[in-house]
C-alpha cells in the first residue's frame, strides 16, 4: 500500500513538473498570449509608444498590465503612451479632464476596452451611465428624438463619439419646429452649443428673463430675441447686451444725446413715444397757457438744452409795440393769456379818466403806442375841435395833452386864462 502511494506520488510530481514545464516553454514562446482573454485591436492610428495600434504590442503583455505588486494601476501605463491625454488632465482641461472630475479615480476601462478581437471598436459607452454633462452638454432634455425613438450615441456623433457634427441640432430641431428653427438660424447661427448645454437654459417657453438684471415689462416683454441680441452668436454676446436705453434706442432719440442717456427719466416701456418729462424740473417751469403748448413749438429742430427762455424768443414783438417797451413782455402780459394784457408802467396821461374806466391801449393808440389821439373817445372831428378853438392860436390841435394834460376840459380854460 505504502509503495503504491509512493508511486503515485512520484507520478503525480513528475507530471505537475513537466505541465510546468510545458507552460514555461508556451510562456517562453508565446510573449504571455495563451493567457490573453482575446485579440488586441489592430485599427492603425498615430504613433504612439512606438506602434499605430494595440495589436502591434504583440504579446508584451507587460506594456500595459504592471505587475501585481508594482502598485501601479492600467491607467498609469495607458497615459504613458496616450500622452495628449495626460496633458489634458495635468492641464484640467478637455473631456477626459472633466470625466476625471466625476470620479474618485480616472479608469480607462469604463470606456475603452480592448481584447474583443481585431475590429472591434476601443470605445463603448453606456449612455444611462455615461455623465454627457461633464462634456457641457447635458443629455436631460434629450431623451428622445423628433421621431419619438431613444436617443443613440451615434444619433449625434456618427463617425466616432469624438466627432460631433453641428448639423446634427438643426436636422432635428427643424423637423421639430421648421418656422423657429428657420428664423432662429438666420438670427443666431448654426453654433446652437454656444449658446446651448443640454439643460435648456435659453428655452423659449421655459427662459425666465425676469429672473436676470434686466427684466422685461410692457412692450419689451412683445420684442423678439432678435430685437435686442442682434447678431450674438455666444452666451458672451447675450450676455455682454447693452441694459441702458440708449442700447436700443440710439435712432429713436430725437435729442441727440442733449438730455444724456437716462432716458427712463421721461420715456417708459408701455410706449416710446408717450414720454412724460417734468418741466418744471428745469429753470423754466409751464405754467398757465405755456402747458398747453407742443414741445415742438418752442424746440424747433431738435434742440432742447439752450432754448431761449425770454418771451421775445416765441413773441415776436408786435409792430403795434414800436419797440417802445423794450423785451420786458412779463411787465404787461401773463402766462394766463397773451391777452388782456396790463399796463403796469408808470403812464404820462391818466388812463382811466373817462366814464368808462381803465380804457384799452388801442383806444388812444389804435396803430401803435407810438402814436396817440383822442378821436378814439371823444364824440368830435377835427374840424369841429378847430371851429370850437378858433381864435385861441392853438395851431396844432392834435395834441390835446398839451392843454389837457390829465384829459380834463377845465385845463384849458384855465390855461386860456393864464391862471
């Protein structure tokens, strides 16, 4: 019994030594490939650690899996190859700088996979697992396409998932929504992800332009797009929008820019031109008839600032004046009414010195006040006065004044008298 053991032990060991044996020599001959779970990918590209494909590696299997107690991981060894990449994450940008930020440690293999055989694709991804977002465009809003199907990754990039064509947006959206898209397009250009990230932050019917620095009420709330962010092409340029008025209303501003560019100060948004300025806020307050006035009237051609404020500016001076009273026009009229006006300066000849009280200046001066009679009143002609002074050497009996200085009869008999 103890020698039959024996024999089979001694067997047993004989064999193990040379299947041992046998896998050193496969090993030996073979580069590591009798453990290989399956072909490396033989697509050639770039010169990369010397070979343009996995499969040039042969069956170095040691190029990318370090050994165990090396303690470095397979992501190590692929950065030492696909150095662009590692610049990438060294630099914190590009898509595999924003994947690594998404995960506690950057694993190749949750892409790229490789031993499926010479043709099979490096890269697959799962699109229920993959973060899209960390790409800058999320995938929330797009979960099926214009026909009703689930999105596929090569719906969007049809070549490699590395390439993604612009043309891919607008094919969609414009079966979607072919008058927008149509008139959105000559707006804004093709570049939708300039403007878009997948979250529909500028969607029409959910954008919430009240929640930003410049809200739209009244008539801006009806303004298109357009009206305002004309030719922006990037969230820079919608953003980067003049807020002022003068923005948008340089043309419309009649004034020149003489009344600067606040002008919410008078305008308002129901109505551009139902504009309510304040004049009494200025040196020259509407008061009387003067409110009632265009400001067109008294602005002539556009012009505001420097607008003359004396009467004369507006009132020509009657040729019923003579310029006798000089450019002093408040002294006679009001704002009420540039009629009745009132006398106020000091008069040579009493002019309140008939039956019916203060007379009208027309009454003694029916051309001009540089000019006088008294046939405006009295009931007699000139032949009548020289018949009734005839003797009296008077000469002149036109002026009156000079025998009835206040316009009394009794004057110029006293006078006549030498009293």
């Amino acid at each position: 019994m103890n020698r039959r053991l024996g024999c089979l032990t001694g067997g047993g060991l004989l064999a193990a030594t040379l299947t041992l044996a046998v896998v050193l020599v496969v090993l030996l001959t073979t580069g590591g490939r009798m453990f290989s779970p399956g072909a490396l990918n033989a697509e050639a590209g770039e010169m990369l650690g010397e070979v343009r494909s996995h499969a040039e590696i042969g069956g170095r299997c040691e190029a990318c899996h370090a050994a165990p107690w090396s303690g470095a991981a397979l992501s190590d060894r692929c950065l030492d190859c696909h150095q662009n990449v590692a610049e990438e994450l060294s630099q914190g940008a590009g898509r595999h700088a924003s994947l690594a930020g998404q995960a506690a440690a950057l694993d190749c293999r949750g892409c790229h996979l490789e031993h499926r055989g010479a043709t099979a694709p490096l890269t697959e991804i799962d699109p229920q697992d993959f973060p899209h977002e960390a790409m800058g465009f999320a995938l929330s809003g797009h979960a099926r396409m214009a026909d009703g199907r689930e999105f596929a990754c090569g719906d969007c990039h049809t070549t490699t998932v590395l390439e993604f064509a612009p043309s891919t947006c607008t094919d969609c959206h414009r079966l979607l929504e072919p008058e927008y898209m149509s008139a959105h397009l000559l707006d804004f250009g093709e570049g939708c992800l300039d403007c878009h990230d997948g979250v529909d932050r500028y969607n029409r019917d959910d954008f919430d332009h009240n929640t930003l620095q410049f809200p739209l009420q009244a008539a801006h709330a009806e303004v298109a797009c357009r009206g305002c962010h004309a030719g922006a092409q990037t969230v820079a340029d919608l953003q980067g929008t003049p807020q002022d008025c003068i923005g948008c209303h340089r043309e419309d501003d009649a004034h020149e820019g003489q009344f600067g560019h606040d002008c919410a100060s008078c305008h308002n948004t129901t109505s551009w031109p139902d504009a309510g300025f304040d004049h009494n806020q200025t040196a020259f307050p509407l008061t009387g008839k003067h409110v009632d006035v265009m400001c067109q009237d008294c602005h002539t051609d556009g012009v505001f600032q420097g607008t003359p404020q004396d009467c004369f500016a507006c009132h020509a001076d009657p040729i019923f004046h003579r310029g006798v009273f000089g450019l002093e026009c408040a002294n006679c009229h009001m704002v009420d009414g540039w009629t009745p006006a009132t006398f106020n300066a000091p008069h040579s000849f009493p002019i309140d010195h008939g039956e019916e009280g203060l007379s009208s200046c027309r009454t003694c001066h029916p051309d001009s006040v540089a000019a006088w009679t008294c046939y405006g009143c009295h009931e007699h002609t000139p032949s009548n006065v020289q018949e009734e002074h005839d003797g009296e050497g008077l000469g002149d009996i036109t002026d009156c004044v000079r025998c009835h200085p206040t316009g009394q009869e009794d004057e110029a008999e006293n006078r006549g008298r030498g009293e």
